[in-house]
C-alpha cells in the first residue's frame, strides 16, 4: 500500500504507460486517511464549538496549520 503510494508521487509527471486500477484507489484511500485525520487535528485543536461558529479569533497555531494542510 505505502510502496504504491511513493510510486505515485515518484512517477508523478511520467505521463507514459498507464496505473493499474488497484493504484489509483490505494492512492485515492490514503488521501482520503490524510484528509480526515488532519480534520480531525483541525476540530480538536479548535475545539468543536469555535469550528462551528468560524470563531477565527481563537484558532491556534496547530489549529491554522491543520486548517491550512485541509485546504492544499
């Protein structure tokens, strides 16, 4: 799973040949595990409430670089 994951980012821009099936969606699960763990860090170091109510005033340095790493 990991090996399939780096061969994605090493052949990045190697636009000959074609993926397998099987390493597009290896691929497209561990993005999807990055993705909500990173929620995850966002809403706990933000606390639910100050998430919900976009309460940008009491957002964290850890609570910023989550946010951030979610929308890249």
């Amino acid at each position: 799973m990991l090996r399939t994951y780096k061969k994605f980012w090493r052949r990045y821009f190697d636009f000959k040949g074609r993926s397998r099936r099987s390493d597009y969606w290896w691929v497209f699960l561990i993005n999807i595990i990055i993705y909500l763990v990173l929620a995850t860090i966002f809403l706990l170091s933000s606390g639910l409430s100050v998430a919900l109510n976009a309460d940008v005033d009491n957002f964290s340095a850890l609570t910023w670089i989550a946010l951030i790493l979610l929308i890249v």
